[in-house]
C-alpha cells in the first residue's frame, strides 16, 4: 500500500461514528453539504465580481469571499479539490466538528466581508454560505419533541401551577 493510500484511510471519516455523534440524518447532512457547495460557488462567482471595481475595501472583501469559497469546498465536497494534497484530510477533521462549531464558522466567515464592504454583491454572495451555517447550526438544536411528550409536561406544569395558587390561597385565609 502507498503512502498516499494511507493516507486517504486515516483522512477517510467514519460514516458510523459521525452518524451517531452528532444525530444529523443522512438526508440533512447532504442538505447542508449541497448547501455548502452552493454557498461555495455563489461565494466565488459574487468575490470575482466584486474585485472588479477600484475601491480597495470590495478588492479586499472579493478576496475573503473567494477564500470562503476554498474553504466551504474544501470541507464540504473535497472531491472538488482533487488537486489539493490535503484535502481529504481537512475534510474529515471538519466532518469531526461538532454542528455548533461548523455553524459559528460558517456565519461568522460570511458576515466578515459584509462588514468590509457592505454591497449588495456581498450581501448576496455570502448569504447561502451563511445559510448553510444556519442549517448547521438547526442541527445542534436537536430533534424536535413530539406533541405528546410537550402536552404531558404543559399538564404538569399545569397541575403544579394550581397547587402554588391554592397553597397560597389558603395561606391567606
């Protein structure tokens, strides 16, 4: 076995152990995965547009979206990095991320050029990157409840605010 082929089994994440980790169902991780290479591509194609002017601050922020465009393929579809000897390795350390850090990366790498040049081609651009961090984020919430659990613990709830009133009612007289 080569060295790269050792290589790509240490990088290969364990389909079993970030399934149970995280409680993500395979259809929202591919969600938020095609929402990353979306959010990616829309970075790209909105950070080259914006480097077309002469104002240094939309230059500049044009530049952090396309990196955020690197970024965002590079942890959500590495398959489109092939030429890119790490790759495979930094995308299975972003697989190993717990959702809320995944979230808080993504949203706050898309506010960052929103807040060096406030246009409507940042605001565009980075507005699925930070969705996919807003999806990532959903996900750290949790399952909802179903309606019977919530209904029991209202009726408990309940129940245990009469029982405050009528003690203090008849502590009153």
């Amino acid at each position: 076995m080569s060295s790269q082929d050792e290589q790509f089994q240490a990088a290969a994440p364990d389909p079993a152990a970030s399934s149970t980790d995280d409680g993500m169902t395979w259809w929202y991780r591919w969600l938020c995965r095609i929402a990353g290479v979306i959010g990616g591509m829309s970075c790209a194609f909105a950070g080259l547009w914006n480097c077309v002017t002469i104002n240094p601050l939309n230059i500049a922020a044009g530049v952090w979206m396309m990196l955020n465009a690197f970024v965002l393929f590079l942890c959500e579809a590495p398959f489109c990095c092939q030429f890119i000897e790490f790759a495979n390795a930094v995308s299975a350390r972003a697989d190993k991320l717990r959702p809320w850090q995944k979230a808080a990366f993504y949203c706050g790498m898309a506010v960052f050029p929103v807040m060096l040049s406030l246009t409507l081609t940042t605001l565009f651009g980075n507005a699925i990157a930070f969705a996919t961090g807003v999806l990532y984020g959903l996900s750290a919430l949790g399952k909802k409840g179903d309606a019977i659990s919530y209904a029991r613990i209202h009726q408990q709830q309940k129940q245990m605010d009469e029982e405050k009133l009528t003690g203090a009612l008849e502590g009153q007289a």
